[in-house]
C-alpha cells in the first residue's frame, strides 16, 4: 500500500514569511479576515481542524513560493 504524502505545516510555518503564511492559509479557503488573525500565530496555535486541513491538502511547497 502506498505511503500517503502530507504536508509539513509546522516546518512551513516556523521558516515562511507572513504572506507565503497567507497564500497557504489562502489555499485551504480561511476567509481574509480570518487570516489576518491567524498569520502572526504560531502553528500549535490554529485550531486542529485547520492544521488537518493544511496537512491532508495535497498541497505543495514549490506552490507556495
């Protein structure tokens, strides 16, 4: 059975700047409002139903440089 591929949010987050933050953010449909909130917030700080979404989302970091 293959292995299924997630993606690093925590490494993300501790080495991105505040706007490849908001692109991620972006990416997984957080609303602009939310997202400045939640920018400046360390990764074991957003919510664990947003840190799932971010890690199970297929998304990757080449796409959001």
């Amino acid at each position: 059975m293959p292995k299924i591929g997630t993606f690093d949010g925590e490494r993300f987050w501790k080495n991105a700047y505040a706007h490849q933050r908001g692109n991620l953010l972006r990416k997984v449909k957080v609303p602009d409002d939310q997202i400045l909130i939640l920018v400046n917030k360390k990764y074991h700080e957003l919510p664990a139903a947003l840190k799932y979404d971010i890690e199970t989302s297929g998304i990757q970091k080449k796409d959001l440089i």
